[in-house]
C-alpha cells in the first residue's frame, strides 16, 4: 500500500489530476447535499473535496490500512472497508457514484458497474476515471524493451484495457447519456520517474529515463478516460 500511496501522493496535486478531478466532480451535476460513493477512494482526497462541494460523501475501499489512512487525513470524512462490487449501501440511497483509478483492478468491472446502477436512485450519476494500460507513450532509445514492458505491465493487472470499455460497460448496465473525454496526462520532468516506477523495477532502462529527465528529454503522455452516464 505504501509504495501506491506515495505515488497517489506524488500525482494528486499535480495541476493536471486537480482539473481532471474538478472535471469529475462538474460531470456529476449538483453536489449540494447529494450523497456521493467514491469506490476506489484510496487515501481519501476526492471525498474532502466533494464534502467541500455540499456533498455528503462516502468513500469505500477495499484496503482497510487505505482507509485508515482517509480516516486520519480526513476526520470529517465517512469511509468504509468495503468492495466496489458489494458496497456497503442501501439500492437507490446515491445519487453520484465515482470510480477513479480502480476498475483495472477488478477481474469483473462490469460487477462494479452493476453495483454503482444499484446503489444509484433513477437519474443518478456516475463517472469513471482511468487510464488504459496498454497506452502509455514513453520516449526511449530502447523501444522494444519500453514496449515489452508497458505490455507485461498491462498483462499484470486483471483489466488493463478497461478504460475503452467505459462507455460499453455503462451502456451494457442500463445507463443512458454517456458523456465521454480523453484527457492527456504529460509528464516532461522527473516526477515521470514515479509514474514509470510503477510501471518497472527494470533498473536499467529507468536510469535511461532518470538520464533523460536531467537532460530535460523525458516524455512520457498518458491519456485518461472519464466517461459520466445517467441510472
Ligand atoms: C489506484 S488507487 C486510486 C485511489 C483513488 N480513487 C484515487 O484516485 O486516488 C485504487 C484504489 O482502489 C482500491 N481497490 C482495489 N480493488 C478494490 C475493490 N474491489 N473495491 C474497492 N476498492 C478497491 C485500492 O485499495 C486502491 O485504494
């Protein structure tokens, strides 16, 4: 856990993730004393925001130590230990639902979705937010170990290309409207490092991007999906 919430840490006041929040969080309609699931929380952030916005926000997570940590940053804040496919809430108690960074984690994300359509009241939101692991643009002299990496990454994880499925896994779940983005995320100094960390230990071909970033050559673009639908 430590190791993903530094990098959350790291990423999380980048100007470009406070947008894409904020973007979330617009797409989600009136906040003013609805009440929001953020499954997926992690560290808590998105749910002081929102509270911030009038909501009353729950943030669940399926890692007690991840909620434990939301629950010291955030002592206003409600959170709970709890799966994005069985949330701890009752059917048509939300009216938002959020999912950032999550699905590809999950061997069956359209549980997830199902779950977000139950927990929802009719013409409630939902928007998910997330990358597509088999897309990452990095800069390398080393382009076929850069790409066999980027794949063995993606192969790593139990929904690597969930993020094209958004708008088909929401339609599929009876949601209607759907509103879809393709944000870009540009890293052009050495906070790519931590970004790539999670991508590889290979020492070898990081330091070549550590090399980069000192000589102001490191590029690496990650495009994010956010797709918002209506139960
Ligand atoms: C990459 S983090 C993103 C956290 C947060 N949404 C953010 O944007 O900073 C993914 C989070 O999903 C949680 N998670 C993984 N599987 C889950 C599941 N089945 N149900 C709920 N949370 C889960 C992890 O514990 C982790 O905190």
């Amino acid at each position: 856990m430590s190791s993903l919430l530094a990098v959350l840490d790291a990423i999380e006041s980048e100007p470009a993730a406070v947008a894409l929040r904020g973007r979330s969080y617009e797409l989600l309609g009136d906040l003013s004393g609805r009440t929001v699931v953020d499954a997926g929380c992690g560290s808590g952030r998105a749910v002081a925001e929102l509270a911030q916005h009038g909501a009353h926000a729950v943030g669940v997570d399926l890692d007690p130590d991840m909620i434990a940590v939301a629950r010291r940053r955030w002592p206003a804040g409600e959170f709970h230990v709890g799966d994005a496919a069985e949330l701890p809430l009752e059917t048509g108690s939300a009216t938002c639902y959020r999912a950032d960074k999550v699905l590809h984690l999950l061997d069956d994300p359209a549980r997830a979705v199902d779950e977000a359509r139950r927990v929802l009241a009719p013409g409630g939101r939902a928007v998910l937010i997330g990358q597509d692991w088999d897309l990452i643009a990095i800069d390398s002299d080393q382009s076929e170990t850069t790409r066999r990496l980027v794949h063995a990454k993606a192969d790593s994880l139990p929904s690597p290309r969930v993020a094209r499925r958004y708008r088909n896994l929401l339609l599929d779940a009876g949601f209607t409207d759907p509103v879809v983005e393709v944000h870009t995320a540009m890293f052009t100094d050495d906070r790519a490092i931590a970004v790539l960390r999670r991508i590889t230990d290979d020492e070898s071909w990081l330091a070549e991007q550590a090399e980069r970033a000192r000589r102001n050559r490191i590029f690496v673009a990650v495009p994010i999906f956010l797709v918002a639908a209506r139960r």
